[in-house]
C-alpha cells in the first residue's frame, strides 16, 4: 500500500518535471529562433544600445540550458527512484 502512495507521488512529480522540461523546450526554441534572426543583431554596431539586448539574450540562453539540465538530472533520478521501487 505504501509502496503504491510512494510509486503515485513518483509519477505524480515526473509528470510535473515533464511537463516543465517541455515548457523550457519551448523557451529554448523561441529564443534560438530570436538569436539566428539576423534582425536581431541589426544596430548591434560599437556604442549600440542593442548590444545589451543581445547580450539578455544570450544570459537568458545559458540560463534555460542550466535549468533544462537541471530538470532532466531530476527527472532522470525519479526515473532511477521508480524503477528500483
């Protein structure tokens, strides 16, 4: 019986870290989309104000790489949790 609440909350949580992974997924695409649009790096000159935006923009990359890996190492130990369960 105990093992069964253990197993539910398991899947309970994988699916929730799927559907997360997803969702980051989604946001990496977007913002690869934004960053290969050469319009994106118009007026990126010396002095440029959009520098900086580029610059949000490649932070806000590495940034949803470190969150999609972090999902995926939790995703995958509950994996581990539940098939040893």
């Amino acid at each position: 019986m105990v093992a069964r609440k253990v197993d539910r909350g398991l899947k309970k949580r994988i699916g929730a870290l799927e559907a997360q992974i997803e969702q980051t997924a989604a946001a990496q695409r977007e913002l690869e989309a934004r960053l290969a649009d050469p319009g994106t790096y118009a007026g990126t000159g010396k002095g440029s104000a959009d520098k900086a935006g580029v610059a949000a923009l490649t932070r806000q990359q590495q940034e949803l790489a470190a969150t999609a890996a972090r999902l995926e190492a939790e995703w995958l130990a509950l994996q581990e949790q539940l098939e040893s369960a």
